[in-house]
C-alpha cells in the first residue's frame, strides 16, 4: 500500500487525512499488509523546483518540503 507520509507529502489537509485513513486501514487488516510512504528526496526537490515555484507547490506557506535525508 503506497500513501502520503504523515505530513501529506504538501501539508495538504486532504492528503494528511488519507495518511491517516490508509495507516489505520493497515494497521487493522487481518493480513500484514505493506505499508509504504512516499516521500521527496533532496534532488528531486532541487529539479522541480527548477520547474515549479516551490511556495505554489506547498499547501502550507512558508513551509519547508519535507525531504528525506
């Protein structure tokens, strides 16, 4: 199962929910399922904000994206 890491990937409030839903969904299925989280590395960071205003991109301003590190 892949979803938004717990910040929502954009501090998005919709995105957080489904972290949230899919993480509990998880944690309650009868079987072990895989529960992954996708997540922005540095460089890709630093190559879309080449492309995109990265301010246009975070639902929360002046925030941050959160990276991996």
């Amino acid at each position: 199962m892949l979803t938004f890491g717990p910040e929502g990937q954009t501090f998005h409030e919709d995105h957080i929910a489904v972290s949230r839903w899919t993480t509990l969904a998880c944690r309650q299925a009868d079987h072990d399922p895989r529960l992954l989280y996708a997540v922005m590395t540095p460089e890709w960071i630093g190559a879309i904000g080449e492309l995109v205003d990265l301010d246009q991109m975070m639902m929360v301003p002046g925030v941050e994206p959160p990276t991996t590190t």
